[in-house]
C-alpha cells in the first residue's frame, strides 16, 4: 500500500491576514515620501490615540492633574519674577510678571514635546516591535500632548494680560502664524531628540542641564531688547529667540512682530524640521534592532 502523504503546511499569512510584510536588509535612508505622508495621514487617528493614552496616564482627565498643569508654570513664573525683581530690583510690576508668564508658557510647551519626545521611541519597544506604522508618529504625539497640555495655561494667562497687557487689537491674529513656528520648532527638536536617544542613551541625562541652559539664554527672563551688545549673537543663534522676540511684541508691546524675527524664526523651524525629519525618517528601520 502506499503510504498517504503528509499533509501540505498551512501558509501561516492566512491565519490572521493575507498581508506579509518582509524586512529585509538595508541601508539607512529615507523611503518614498509619498506613500510615507499618506500612510501617516491614514493612520493620524492612531496618533491622536497615542497622545490621548498618555495624557490619561498623565491623570488629565482629572481635576488635580488638570490643576497641577496650570500650578507648576504658574508657580515657576512666580518664582522667577521673585528672582528677578530682588537681582536686578526692577519696577516692571504686573506688566513684567505678564510677559514672564506669557514667554515662560510657550517656552514651556517646546521644552515639553522635547522631554516627552526623548523617550517616545525607547520607551514604545513592544509597539515598535509588534505594529508596523510610521514611527515618527510617535515623537508627533508628543508634541500632541504638550500643545493639549499647554492650552489650560492660556486660561491662566490671558486675565493677566487683559489686566495689564496692551488692549487687544488686530495685532492679537499674528499669534496664530508665530504659535505655528512654535509648534514646527518642537516637531524638529522632537523628532531629534527621539532618535538621537536610540544611539546615544545618556541624552536623556543630559537634556534637563542643555534646557535649563537654553532658558537662561531666551529672552524670557529679560527682553530682547535688554539683552548685551556682547550677547546678542545669541538671539541669531537660539532657535526660539526670534519666535519669543514676536510673542513678546503682540504680547507686551500690543503691535506686529518686527520682519526679521519672523524671518529668522521661520527659517530656524524649516531648518529643524527638515533635519529632524530626515534624520529620524532615515534611522528608523534601525530602531526595532537597537531596542
């Protein structure tokens, strides 16, 4: 007799979906940017999923954690004002403390994005490891998060500028524009720092003493126009001081931002977005391996 063949193995592709995806090797760089964008536009919902999982484990959602986003700003504004009016004994009064809290609040939103960012991509092994999307989402959620975290600041700050500020005029709709930049800044730095901190593990260590450093450097505790003849390389250099300069005019001085500070800031934030995106876009094939 003839003995009954052995039975055929399942493709195991149908199990679950007829979709195969096959790594194979390569060599660092960008994929097509076509399918890339809209694949990241299909899959936005994910994103905002993301950002929305870390903002509950954040305790948003609750009265105290909502609270304490608008203390500990607060709170550091009050401090630095202290700080300043003993060291330098100025007068600006509520004027000054206004643009303190207006300045430290933006500056605040970037520095958030780019610590949450730092561990996006270390911190979601498991996700990066077991679901094919586009990996940038991940430090894009981050700066989802620290916007939604920021506007509850805004409920803080706008009774102090209605107090003291300027009365609001047209000037007040080139928010929208200088906030844009903002925002494109912390996309660059965030999409750096997420995947410099897959190659270099330390950079998280590191990133609290550069920020601190980068606060003393911005005009917030000072304004730009009181910054030292012999300091003043530093408002072309620092990538948020041209941004904070605008914020500062419609804020403080109620009138358009100067030609240049927009200028400069929109070109620091194309620069920094186009180099963060190459740079992480390129690397993250190489992730999942260095996880």
């Amino acid at each position: 007799m003839t003995a009954p063949a052995p039975p055929k193995p399942r493709d195991r592709t149908d199990e679950f979906s007829a979709v195969t995806h096959v790594y194979e090797p390569h060599r660092v760089g960008l994929p097509p940017l076509g399918p890339y964008v809209r694949e990241l536009w299909r899959r936005r919902e994910f994103l905002f999923e993301m950002s929305r999982t870390d903002l509950r484990s954040q305790h948003f959602n609750t009265v105290f954690g909502q609270l304490w986003l608008v203390l500990n700003p607060l709170l550091l504004a009050c401090v630095y004002f202290i700080l300043v009016d003993i060291l330098r004994r100025r007068s600006g009064g509520l004027e000054f403390f206004a643009h303190l809290m207006g300045s430290l609040f933006v500056f605040h939103f970037v520095t958030d994005a780019i610590r949450q960012a730092v561990k996006s991509v270390t911190g979601g092994g498991r996700l990066i490891l077991n679901t094919a999307f586009p990996r940038v989402m991940l430090p894009g959620a981050s700066v989802l998060t620290a916007f939604k975290r920021f506007l509850p600041t805004m409920i803080v700050f706008i009774p102090v500028y209605l107090a003291e500020g300027p009365k609001p005029g047209p000037e007040l709709l080139w928010v929208v524009p200088v906030f844009v930049l903002f925002v494109i800044v912390a996309c660059g730095f965030a999409m750096i720092v997420a995947a410099g901190q897959v190659y270099f593990r330390d950079l998280k260590n590191f990133l609290n003493y550069g920020l601190r450093i980068w606060l003393y450097a911005s005009p917030i505790l000072y304004l730009a126009v009181e910054m030292p003849e012999r300091y003043k390389f530093l408002l072309v250099i620092n990538p948020i001081a041209p941004l904070l300069a605008a914020w500062s005019s419609i804020f403080d001085l109620g009138r358009a931002p100067d030609g240049s500070d927009l200028l400069l800031g929109l070109g620091w934030g194309v620069a920094l977005f186009l180099i963060g995106g190459a740079f992480f876009i390129s690397r993250e094939r190489e992730f999942a391996v260095r996880l």
